[in-house]
C-alpha cells in the first residue's frame, strides 16, 4: 500500500527546505578532513555564543531531566523588559521558523491565500503550502520587495503577507517609512508577518519601529530570532510579538514544550548580553567589507547587504560550489530562490573570509 496517497496532494508535492551543508556531510561526502573545513553557508555567527549563554546552559544542565516551561515565564519577562511589550504578546518559538509555521496554522487554511515576495525566504511557501492555502509569490524589485505590487496582490481572500525585512537571500532592505505605509494602506483583514531575523545586524539609523507599531496595527505580527546576531542557532530559539488576540490564536496551536530548558536558559541570558552583540555587529560589519571588497576585486557583482551575508553572481554556479566545496569552503546554493547564477556567503572570521576569497580567486583563475 502506498500511505503517501493518504496525505493530501497539497503536502505530497512540498518540495522540503534544504538547509547549508553541514561540515560533518562534506567530510563524509569528499574525505576531507573537519578541521580544514569552513562553513559560511547558514548566516550563523562567527563569534559563537555569548559566554553569558554558555554559563546558563551549563547551570540549566542540572534539571535537563525535567520538563521545560511550557509557558517560558522567565524567558517572556526579559522579552517584555527589552521590548517593551505585554507577556500576552509573546508567542515562543524553537527558532523563528517555528513562530512562522504557527502563524500559518493559525490563520491559514484551504481556500485563502498568502502573498510573498520572489526571491524571499523559502519557508514562506512552504508553510503555507503546508496549509493548503494558495501562495502567491510577487516578482522581486531589485531582488527585494515590490510593496507596491505586493498591495495590488492582495484580495479579499488574502489572510497573511509575509515580509522579511532585512530579506534572506539577497539582503536587500525596506526603507522604514515606506514600510509604515505599507502597513496603513493594507486591508484589516490582512495579518502582515514582519520577519526580522537579521535586525540586529542593522545601524540603528536604519532599523524600522516595527515593536512600536504593534500598538498601531492590530493584523502586525514581528518575529525574531536568537540563531544570528544572539548566536544560539543550535538551540533554535525565536519569538513572535503581536496583538493579544492574535498571540492568543498562535499559542492555541503551538506546541507546549517547543523551547526547551536550556534553550529557555541560553536565551535569557543572551538578550541581557548587549555588549556579545555590539561585537557580533562589529565583527559583521568589517567582514561585510572584506568579502564585498574581495568580490569587487575579482569583478564579481553582488547585492549590497544589510544582513550577515551577501549574494553573488557567478557564471556556472553551481560548478563553481562544487569546486568551492573541494577545497573545504561551503557557501549556500540558491537556486531555490529562482537565483541559479548566484551564491550566498556568510560573513565568517577574518581568516575565513580570506580563505573564501582566495578559493574564488583560484577558481575563477583556472576558468570555471
């Protein structure tokens, strides 16, 4: 019997998310050796985790044996301190992909739609594929956002508009004023998913007040997460901030125990570690010069950043990642994201940048 036939066709044609290649898979894949590997591939901090989180992980390690805080109480009252916000508006998440696919479960369902952009991130469409509601995907502006199209995209069977702002793959950035009037110009019936999983990385001059607007806009949903700027992408921890009645609705339908203890723990003590993130966006900031000086230098175009990467454009590129990865640089394919010239490189350590650059120097040297 074939119990694939059983699901709907809906989830039988979801095509999964392929994350970066972990380091542990190239090794096995090419004989290489661990050590001699670098991974610049999932936008994951370079610096590690804060001490601050480690020391919390290591005093949470004594009730590991125990079930976690279903309701994450302490965890949601340093979210309430930092952002100003109620514990009614809080909706815990294992990484902000989890308060994405709650928000969809949520609010979406067979016979409604959710708009996103081109070239946005991938689990925008898988969520709500998952849903079996429709998706529609507007072209990309520039590889960013087209809020004007997006608007125009929008019925009155649209339910939810997602957004990633700084935008995962290509960077690009909404100006915070155009966004605001996005925001007003948009139906009531439109709940809007603000995902800003990169903000942190941003000046300040450029963030947007999206945590002040949730008092303006009740159909606002903002999401981060802890797996960049705050280094904790192994615990996956993140969060979604809205109106009351719209967290309510979300924590109907999440999981009790989706943040675990140590997470839980790693997290409270990150968000009090300001200092660990003005180095992590320091450290961003001058690699983020280095690898688009070094792209410049080799006579690669790329997309002016404003998270903990960059895309590129290469001719053949998926065979110039096969040649990357034969010398132990993994960088991000993304040919999902309907991009099949172009490759995505995590900012990294100093010495890992440079060895990214010179393996592309190598690469493009002997033709590719």
């Amino acid at each position: 019997m074939n119990f694939a036939e059983f699901a709907p066709d809906y989830i039988r044609s979801i095509a999964p998310y392929q994350p970066g290649k972990p380091i542990s898979e190239l090794a096995r894949e090419l004989g290489l050796d661990e050590a001699n590997i670098i991974k610049l591939a999932s936008n994951e901090n370079p610096l590690g985790i804060s001490p601050l989180a480690k020391q919390a992980i290591a005093d949470a390690m004594a009730e590991a044996a125990l079930y976690p805080d279903g309701n994450a109480f302490e965890l949601k009252q340093v979210i309430c301190a930092k952002f100003g916000v109620s514990a009614a508006q809080i909706v815990p998440g294992n990484g902000s992909n989890d308060v994405l696919e709650i928000a969809a479960r949520a609010f979406l369902a067979p016979g409604v739609e959710a708009v996103y952009s081109q070239h946005a991130f991938a689990v925008y469409p898988l969520v709500t594929q998952a849903t079996g509601a429709s998706g529609i995907s507007v072209p990309a502006k520039n590889f960013g956002h087209d809020l004007h199209e997006m608007r125009a995209a929008v019925t009155t069977k649209t339910r939810v508009l997602f957004i990633a702002n700084p935008n995962n793959p290509t960077g690009t950035l909404l100006e915070k004023l155009a966004l605001h009037d996005f925001l007003r110009d948009l139906p009531e019936h439109v709940l809007v998913v603000l995902d800003e999983a990169y903000d942190e990385y941003l000046p300040d001059d450029k963030k947007s007040d999206s945590i002040a607007w949730l008092r303006e806009f009740d159909n606002l949903i903002v999401t981060r997460t802890l797996s960049k700027a705050y280094g904790l992408a192994g615990l996956r921890v993140g969060f979604a901030l809205a109106h009351p009645a719209v967290a309510d609705m979300m924590n109907r339908v999440r999981q009790p125990f989706n943040v675990n203890s140590l997470a839980q723990a790693a997290a409270i003590a990150a968000l009090k570690d300001d200092d660990f993130v003005r180095r992590s966006r320091d450290l961003n900031d001058a690699g983020m010069r280095q690898i688009t000086d070094g792209l410049s230098q080799l006579g690669l175009r790329y997309i002016p950043s404003f998270g903990n990467f960059v895309s590129f454009y290469v001719a053949n590129a998926a065979a110039v990642n096969q040649k990357l990865l034969q010398r132990g640089v993994i960088v991000r394919p993304i040919f999902a994201y309907e991009m099949p010239d172009w490759l995505r490189v995590s900012i990294g350590l100093p010495q890992e940048n440079a060895r990214f650059l010179e393996a592309m120097q190598a690469i493009l040297a002997e033709g590719n």
